[in-house]
C-alpha cells in the first residue's frame, strides 16, 4: 500500500468537492437575505372629543359551502376611516339574530377585517347579523343582512378532483393487482435492504444468536406501524423455517398483541406451532427513551446478529442504531420519517428509504398480486412528475408571454392540485 | 493496576469532585468563569490534543468511540465557563417571523401551542421565552395550550421568567386578561382538528380549574378565526406538521413554529409552499430570535459550546477521513 | 429533602451517562428503575386521561365512547386465552380505520399539496422565504423541480435503474443524498444542545459552577 | 370464521373512514373524533395487557433467579411505586406539588432527559465512523452535512469573513436548506405518500393480512 497510490484515489473525490464548492458558492452568491419589512404604526390615540366614524357597508351573509349544514360566511366592506395607518376604527363587532330574537354580539375582529365565519350553527335556525365598526368612543352599524339557514351537504364537491385523482391511483393499484391474479408476470426492480434479509436471518442462525425486530415506537395507528408488522410477517416466516431465535420488544401494547398475532401465523403457517412462545415478544414501555434504555441493555448483553429497525422512529433511531453496530449486528432499518433517515444510513447496513419500506412487504412476499401494488403507486408517480413538468413549463411560459389559453391550463392544472375544504 | 481498580479510583474521584463542589455551592459559593488567558489555553490545549490524535491517526491508529465521547464532553462543558460573545448573524426565515410578528395590532390574540417535553426544553424553552417576552413587549395577547401533556408546565415556566422581569412587572399583566393558559388535552391531532369549530369543547377549564367562559380573554374566542396569529412550540407528534396540515390548511391560521433542529428541514418545504410564516430551529434559530428581540438569553448562552461541539464533530468527520483514505480504501470500512 | 432530591436526580443522570463507558451495574440499575417508572407512568397518566377524561366523564353525554370500552373489553379479552382470539376484532377495527383514514390524509398533504406547491414559474419571486429573483433564484427553482423529478425517478419499482433511467435515477440519489446531509448536519447540532441542558442541569443547578 | 369476520371488519371500517372524508353531512363528519376518542379508550384498556406482561416478565425472571434477577424486582417496585402514587393522587396529579410530581420531575425527567441527551455523543461517533467520502454519493451527503453545520453556528461566518455579504457559509446553508434539500424532502414525502396509499389499500382489500394472523 503505497502512499502514492492513495493519494491518486483522493483525486476524484476531491476534484468533485471542490466542483460543489464552486457550484455552491456560485449559486448563493446572489442569494441576499430578506431585508426586514417593518409593519405598520399602532393604533391612532384616542381622542376625547367624540370621533365620526363611517359604518361598514353591504354585509353580504351566504352559506360556507359543503359543511354539516353550521357554518355560514359573513363578509362586509370595512368601513371608509378604517386605514392601515393612522385610521380611526378600532376594530369590528358583529351582532347576530337567532329566528328574530334580540341581536347579540358574537364576535370581536380587529381592524382591517372583512369576512367572518360562524361556526357551531344549526341547520333549523334564521339567523340575521349585522356588523359594527368602532372608534375609540363612537360606534357605526351597518344594515342587516338578509335572513339565512345554513344549509347541510352531502358532498364536499371541493375535493372532486382529489377524489378523481385518488380514484386513478387507487384504481390502477387494484388493476394491476387483479392483472397478477391473472398471471402477468410483472417486473419489480431489485431492493438491496429486502435482498438482504434472508443472507441477515442465515447469518443468525449459522451464529446461534437472536434476531432482534424494533417495530418502531408508534402505535397500531400509524401506517409506518402496520408496513413494519406486515414484514415481521415475512421475516418470522423464514425464522420460523431455520428455526432461529426472535426476539422483539415493544413500546405499545397493541402493538405487541398485534405482533404476538403476526408470529403466531408464521409459525402456524410453517408447520411447527410448538415453537411459538409468546413471549417472544414482550412490552416493556410506552415511553421512548425508558425503552430505548431497555431495548440498549437488551443488545449489548443479548447481542443480537441481526436487528431490524422498521417502522415510525423519532430521535431513538440513532440511539439504537448506534448501540446495535458497536454489538457487530447487521442491520437493516426503515422508516417513513424524512428525519429519522439519514442516522439510519450513517449507522445501519441497508436503509429503506420512505417508499420502500411500505414497498418491502410486497416486494418480501414475492406474491404476483402484492407486487401488482407497487405498479399502481408507480402510475402515482408517473402523475405527480408529470404534473410537476407540465405546470412548471406552463407557468413559465405564461409568467413570460402572456397566453391566455396557456394561463386557462394552468389555472386548471393549479386548480386540480389545490385541496380546499 | 487492573481495570476495575481504575475504575474504582475513577468513580471515587468523581464522587469526591461533586461533593467538594456541592459543599462548596451550599456554603454560598458563586459561579466560576475563566479569565480570556485560562480560556485561549484551554482552547489551544484542546486543538494541539487533535493534532495529536491526528497524528496518531495518520500512523494507524484509529482511536475508539470512548475518546470521541471524552472529547465531546469536553467541548459542551468547557465553554460554558468562558467569557467570550459571538455575533450571530440572522437567517431569512426568522427575520420573516419576526416581521409577521412585529405586522400585528396591539391587542391581537396569539394562541401559543407548547407541544414538547422536558427533555427538548433546552433547544425550545429559550425560544418560548423570547416569544412571549416580544408578544408582552407588543402588547398582544396570550393564549397557551399544549399538545403534550407536559407543555402547558413549560409554558408556566417560561411565564414565570418573562413575567419576573422588571420592564414586564410594570406592564403589570393579569392572568386571564393578557394571557391564560387553557392546560392539555388528549387526542392529538383531533384536538387542533376540534378547535376548528370550539375551543371551549377541547378546553372547558384553564389549567388552574377556572372555566373557559370565565376568562375575558377566551370568553370570545370561538375558534380559529378569532385568533390572529399562532405560535407553535413542537418537538414531534403531535406538532408542527398536525399544525400545518389542520390549523394552516383547512382553517386558515396565520403560523409561525418554533423547531427543535431535527425537524427544521422538514418544516422549509411548508415554509416555502407558504404554508407557514417563518421557522426558528434549533438553538440557532432561538439565538437569532433573541438578537433580534434585543434580549441575551439562555440560547445566545449556550451557542458557544454549540459552536465548539460543531468544531469537534467536524474535526472529527476530517480525522476519520485521513484515516479512511491513508489505510485504503476497502480496509477502512470493516475497521470501528 | 432539596438536598436529597438534587442528589437523586443527579445520581440517575450519571446513571444513565455511565452507559457510554460500557454495561455496568449502575446503568443496569438506573434502567431498570426507568422502565419501571415510565410504565407506571403511562399506566397513570392513560387512566386518567384517556379512560377517566375521555370515558367516565363523558359517558352519559356522549352516548357513542361506549363503542371505545366495548372495543377495549373486547382487547382484555386476551387475558382469557381460550377466547383470546375475539381480540382481532378490535385490532382489525383499528387497522382498518388507520387505513382509512390516513390513505385520504396522506394522499392530500404528501402528494397532491407537494405536487401543487412545486408548480411555480422557474423565476418565481414569491418563492423561498423572501428571497429575490436572481440568477441564484432560478438555479435553485430548477434545482427543486429537477430534484423533485429524479428523486421520483428513483422510486421507480417497476423499471431496472439501466440506460438514461438508470442517470436520472442515479441523480435522484444525489438530491436525496443531499438531503440527508443537510439534515444530519442540522441535527448534529439539535442533539448538541439537549446535552448542553443537562451539563446545565449537573454544573449548574447541583453543583452551582456554572454561573 | 375467524379469519373472515376481523377482516370484513377491516374492509367495511376502512371503507367507511375512507368515505367520510368527502361527506361533510353527519354522522359522517364526526367519525374521525370518534375514532380518536375510541382508540384514546382502546388504548387506555390495552396497557393493562403491556403492564402486566411486563410485571409477568420480570416476576418470572426474579422467582428463577435468572441472571440480574435483583433489576428486575426493582422494575416492579418502581412500577408499583408510581402507580399506587398516581392513581391515590387522583385525576389532578400532575399539578405541581404533588408527590406524583415529585417522582416525575426527580426522576423521570432525569432519566429521559439525559437518555436523549447521550444522542450528542452517539451522533458525534456515528459521524466520525460513517461520514467518509466512500463515493460519490457519501460525498454528497458530508459535503452538504459539513456546509449546513458550519453555516447554521456563527462560527461558519466568522470562518467564511473574507467572502463578500450574501457569499458567506450562513447563505449557503440557507440555500441548501431551501432548494436541493426541500426538493429531496418532497419527493421523499410523495414517494411515502404513495407507499401509504398503497399499503392502505392492501389491507383494506384483505390482500394483506398478516397483522391479524392472517397467511393465504
């Protein structure tokens, strides 16, 4: 090992390092931070003598579209003295009538407002409102609105296009599932964390040593959760079959009755029942770091071969994936939280990343029509970057020259993706 | 001498250090500081010792976890001792907290939302602290609730040492006037959810018993819509992102959050898809918001063993590079 | 008492610190009183919460939370093994209605909002917290859309990364490998400071050297 | 039987909480309070099975004087200990001053706090091992990790002085952060979102099973 040698495999790498550091310096080099926007002057003093103000005008009261039936929406002009800077009106109050009875105030909004919504109504009620503006020792009224019942829906026609677009997806994940029913053989890419599990359980059986599975510390109402336990279904299949020892602790109760469950079939399913104990696995705390100090002490005396973190982690992740290597275990770790990812590629031997964990279950069971899923989340995928390319070129173009029928797509394309309730 | 013998002797010392200190501090002794000499030698003690590691890398020896555990112990106490200030420069996201703050009318409602525990209090209570202090400064008024069932204590805390200030004594601020705490409620994000239509049905009673129509400043407060702006302290689930998604999305709210450094990255693509006002993270982000509140705080504090602890893990990365690349590159992988 | 306290508190920090030297008598100690007490603490604080606070108290006005405690008898039912298996009802009533639930959740806030918030013209002003339209704005625009792209890519479970897909999706894995990075070193500096608190906490609040 | 009820149970309440999103009209609009307060009570039951699985557990291992047998009465004893303080102190008892309260805030927060705080040392070992410029890739990662740390402490400034206003480490964090970072984050969340979606899917059609002991 000369140390010439070694220096030319520097090369590259710091040739690229320093071509990031260029590009990077280049890029923020016109990046000026935000100068600060200063905000407007308080309120104007109050006077002794009395102040005139203007009352607000036209309060136009209409139903809040697709609710239960107890909303509606008041909106109103402000009144004309209301001004951003030295303005006289104080603020708002807006009065309401229920079926003709004596209007009370039910509200208080500060300066500059314009709409109010009211929430908690009932659907068998009149209500008539009205609004007034205040100065510091005068009121305005404006006239009242006309008389409303909040109206109750069925639909909330706002989420028509999510639920299309939902519907295509949903729609192309059953198709190429009942496609692999058929038996179409389908491609799925490999995985390398899922290539490894079965090598990761041979390598604890050949050691004689446990396998440890942390499903995470969510509980049983988080997806994350359920893609974890769906893989412990695969993964104590294949123990069940070397007959290695699993061991998995908990930080739910759900969870571990849930697992208990998963287990149990697996070892049904592989034909040795007797082997099944149920305390392989067990609770220990609900709460984070009282079980990851458990789950701590668990590998450094236990030491297992091989450890599987999947499911929902927090800041435990490197806590466990630290302890786990400095025991010499393979690992192979998942989870859907973006924060949690980058410990568990600094320490773990694989990492599925978000996607692929919840891909991991279909993919480990190698059945055609789980496998048909993961085609459907790619025609998801196929409409998410095409929208992306499609409206960024779009609104390019119209933020250059200004099409009518190019800004009419974008609207729509906008529109579509836009999820109002 | 065998192991256990040191560490015998270790522990001892140990003990005897502590006892020595807290019989000291009881009988009335005050806080230590390094004189900027004792400092700079510390400081230069501390590199010449990674040189040494370095050059003890370079000839092959790869040093173990334990000495990077000593070396971070020492650059996270050392400098809490020393006398020296840092200018901490401003990043975009909290200068537009700050405005948004700064845009509101006197007597607007803030809703304060404390969703941490105790073990993310260093990174956030600083920044809790701040934020209230600027919300008294600007006469706006309090509203704290917690996701978390310890946040509405963290809230009392902070309170506690805002309200013990004497430009605030003179304010003379009244609970349930200027501020109320409503306390916690289970049900995670089905709480913010449920807010949408009545505080009231989340929060019958503040966190001392009294109940909700009796505080002026909630007896008005229906929802969301009365609140102008909101604060969210979060260190998890539930937080920041139920805060998005419920309160932001579908009601409207005005929001500002207060992160621990993990979640920050994952809160600019909100930030940027304008779903939120602006985010302090992390220490970092308390510190700067503290010097822009004009106010030195447990965050402006802290950031020189922050910035220390920086040094020592980067020094580190390079230390455990030079061994990588010196040792070859396939051999270096299978070594701790 | 004060004294004693300090000295608890400071004897199970130490405890737990010990860990890191190595698996010893102390830390065994220390854990097994942390399991212990967090589990007591759970069991408290779901007693009073959840089942006083959300059950007993609302029970007469809110006739549907006996639908929860018949769920959650039915999950007792598992202390008794030859029935044991009616426990699957409830697991299943919940595993279906997380499903539910958050198909339509995440499906709006992690596609269909992420999708709508990259849609933006390339040199956008209003993007990014309040920065100009400069060249630097314009990189980094096609830095977000690209990047969103190629990480799409790389998600790809139905093509082989071969050929010009296999380069896009070799670019997703840098943008994503980025990511990480900023994030890690983001937290480096979170985890940091929670250590801070807890020198703070021994130097300063026990053994007052800290001023 | 027992196969086919849990999961028509899973199908139908799938289905149901699937709908109800778009129903504003109630009982609809309700169902998801309900679920949140069920599952708070499905919970609340359920720890009674954790708590005494952990109790079974430790007892066993104390009555056949398996190996650290002693840690494990003292689980018990500290168990029992804030158990019988809790459920005594009644449903105001974390309201300071109360002994509950004593055991939390001298020993609880210890012992979580400094648990989570040993993460400064494990994320400073784990850079020191992992963080190595193997290829490319792993280059990106620690190229972006050394910018952002150094740029989000003023330490990065002062280092970065002689570069001109707008040029300095504290920009360039920032702008890491904003684009390549936000970009990656996104399709990160996408991607997971459509793993949801598709994974709900599976188990609300029954093609995925094994959560409920499930097999072919």
């Amino acid at each position: 090992m000369s140390f010439k040698k070694n220096t030319l495999t520097v090369t590259p790498s710091a040739f690229s390092f320093s071509l990031l550091i260029i590009i990077f310096m280049t890029a923020a080099a016109s990046v000026v931070s935000a100068s600060a926007v200063s905000g407007p002057a308080g309120p104007p003093e109050a006077d002794t003598v009395e102040i005139v103000i203007a009352s607000p005008t036209s309060p136009v009261v209409s139903d809040f579209k697709y609710d239960d039936g107890n909303s509606l929406i008041l909106t109103w002009v402000p009144s004309i003295d209301d001004l951003p800077v030295g303005g006289k009106v104080l603020g708002y109050h807006v009065y309401r009538s229920d079926n003709g009875g004596e209007a009370k105030k039910i509200a208080e909004l500060i300066p500059g407002s314009n709409y109010f919504k009211d929430d908690d109504l009932y659907g068998d009620t009149t209500y008539v409102y009205h609004v007034v503006a205040r100065s510091a020792n005068s009121r305005a009224a404006s006239i009242n609105t006309e008389a409303i019942q909040p109206r109750r829906e069925w639909v909330n026609l706002n989420l028509k296009y999510l639920f299309l677009i939902a519907l295509i997806i949903a729609a192309s994940v059953i198709y190429f599932i009942e496609t692999a029913k058929r038996g179409k053989k389908l491609f799925v890419r490999k995985i390398a964390g899922l290539e490894a599990v079965d090598e990761a359980i041979g390598r604890a059986t050949e050691m004689g040593r446990s396998i440890l599975f942390i499903p995470g510390i969510n509980d049983m109402d988080d997806v994350q959760t359920l893609a974890a336990i769906t893989i412990l279904g695969r993964v104590s299949r294949v123990v069940a079959d070397y007959d290695t020892k699993i061991r998995m602790p908990v930080a739910r109760s759900l969870v571990m009755t849930a697992a208990r469950e998963t287990i149990k079939a697996s070892y049904m399913a592989a034909g040795r029942p007797d082997a099944y104990n149920d305390d392989m696995v067990n609770y220990i705390t609900d709460e984070q770091f009282g079980y990851v100090a458990a789950v701590d002490g668990i590998m450094v005396r236990e030491k297992p071969a091989t450890i599987f973190l999947l499911g929902g982690f927090f800041a435990e992740s490197l806590i466990l994936a630290e302890t786990g290597n400095s025991v010499g275990a393979i690992q192979i770790a998942g989870t859907a939280r973006p924060a949690q990812l980058p410990f568990f590629i600094a320490a773990c031997d694989f990492t599925l990343i978000g996607e692929e964990l919840f891909a991991a279950s279909a993919y480990l069971s190698g059945e055609p029509k789980q496998l048909g899923s993961l085609k459907g989340q790619d025609i998801g995928k196929g409409i998410a970057m095409l929208a992306i390319l499609l409206g960024v070129l779009l609104s390019t173009i119209a933020a250059v020259g200004d099409t009518e029928t190019i800004t009419e797509i974008l609207k729509f394309i906008t529109k579509v993706f836009t999820v109002t309730n | 001498m065998s192991t256990k013998a040191k560490e015998i002797l270790t522990l001892a010392l140990i003990v005897v250090f502590c006892l020595v200190f807290y019989i000291r501090k009881v009988s009335g002794g005050e806080g230590i500081i390094f004189s900027p000499l004792v400092s700079w030698l510390v400081i230069a003690a501390m590199i010449i010792s990674l040189l040494w590691v370095l050059v003890l890398t370079i000839k092959g020896r790869l040093i173990s976890r334990r000495v990077v555990f000593v070396y971070v112990g020492i650059a996270l106490a050392l400098p809490l001792f020393m006398p020296f200030s840092q200018k901490i420069p401003i990043s975009p996201e909290v200068q537009a907290l700050y405005d948004s703050v700064k845009t509101l009318k006197p007597g607007s409602k803030v809703l304060i939302s404390f969703d941490y525990d105790p073990p993310s209090a260093p990174e956030l209570q600083p920044m809790a602290e701040s934020f209230i202090r600027l919300c008294f400064e600007r006469d706006l008024k309090v509203i704290i609730m917690g996701l978390w069932p310890q946040g509405p204590q963290q809230a009392n805390m902070a309170l506690e040492k805002v309200l013990s200030d004497d430009k605030m004594k003179a304010k003379n601020l009244k609970y349930g006037e200027d501020y109320v705490n409503l306390g916690f409620q289970t049900g995670n994000e089905f709480v913010i959810q449920r807010m949408g239509t009545s505080f009231e049905s989340m929060f019958p009673t503040d966190y001392r018993g009294t109940s909700y129509d009796s505080l002026p400043l909630v007896r008005n407060v229906k929802n969301f819509s009365n609140i102008e702006y909101s604060f969210n302290l979060s260190a998890g689930f539930p937080g920041s992102v139920e805060w998005v998604q419920i309160a932001v999305d579908r009601y409207g709210v005005q929001l500002g959050l207060g992160n621990t450094a993990v979640q920050a990255p994952q809160m600019y693509t909100y930030l940027n898809a304008g779903q939120v006002t602006g985010i302090l993270g992390g220490m970092n982000g308390g510190a700067e918001f503290e010097s822009l509140c004009h106010y030195k705080g447990k965050a402006t504090k802290y950031m020189l063993s922050q910035s220390f602890s920086h040094m020592i893990v980067i020094a580190f990365i390079i230390i455990g590079n030079v061994a990588y690349f010196l040792s070859g590159r396939k051999s270096a992988l299978k070594k701790k | 008492m004060e004294h004693f306290s300090l000295w608890l508190a400071a004897f199970l920090t130490l405890g737990i610190i010990s860990f890191l030297y190595k698996d010893n008598a102390w830390y065994k100690l220390t854990e097994a009183i942390f399991v212990g007490l967090s589990a007591g603490y759970w069991f408290v604080a779901l007693f009073w919460d959840n089942f006083y606070g959300k059950f007993w108290i609302g029970k007469d006005e809110h006739l549907y939370l006996y639908v929860g405690a018949f769920l959650g008898l039915l999950m007792l039912l598992r202390l008794i093994p030859k029935i044991g298996w009616i426990s699957r009802w409830p697991l299943s009533f919940i595993v279906g209605a997380t499903s539910g639930l958050w198909l339509i959740n995440y499906f709006s806030s992690n596609i269909m909002k992420q999708v709508q918030a990259t849609i933006m013209p390339l040199f956008s002003t209003q993007y990014g917290a309040g920065f100009n339209a400069e060249p630097a704005t314009i990189i980094g625009n096609l830095v977000i859309v690209f990047g969103t792209f190629t990480g799409l890519v790389y998600f790809f479970f139905s093509k082989e990364h071969k050929g010009a897909f296999g380069y896009t999706a070799k670019m997703g894995i840098w943008v994503i490998m980025i990511t990480f990075g900023a994030s890690f070193g983001y937290t480096v500096m979170s985890r940091m400071s929670l250590f801070i608190g807890r020198i703070d906490f021994l130097l300063g609040e026990w053994l007052g050297m800290i001023l | 039987m027992r196969r086919e009820i849990p999961l028509i149970i899973t199908g139908v309440v799938g289905v149901g909480f699937l709908i109800q999103y778009f129903i504003p009209h109630a009982p609809f609009s309700y169902m998801s309070d309900w679920f949140s307060d069920w599952f708070s009570i499905v919970g609340a039951c359920a720890i009674v099975l954790g708590a005494l699985n952990l109790l079974k557990i430790s007892a066993q291992k104390a009555i056949k004087r398996k190996k650290d047998w002693v840690y494990s009465l003292v689980i018990i004893a500290s168990f029992l200990l804030i158990v019988i303080v809790g459920l005594l102190e009644g449903k105001d008892f974390r309201v300071a001053g109360t002994n509950f309260d004593w055991l939390y805030n001298y020993m609880y927060i210890p012992l979580s706090a400094t648990m989570f705080a040993i993460l400064a040392f494990f994320v400073a070992s784990a850079s020191y091992r992992a963080f190595r410029a193997r290829n490319f890739e792993a280059t990106l990662l620690l190229v972006a990790a050394f910018f952002v740390m150094l740029g989000r402490v003023p330490v990065g400034d002062v280092i970065s002085n002689f570069m001109p206003e707008g040029w300095r480490l504290s920009n360039l964090a920032s702008w890491v952060m904003n684009y390549p970072q936000s970009a990656g984050q996104r399709a990160i969340m996408i991607g997971i979102g459509l793993g949801i979606v598709s994974t709900s899917l599976r188990v609300i059609l029954g093609i995925e099973r094994s959560h409920i002991g499930g097999g072919k």
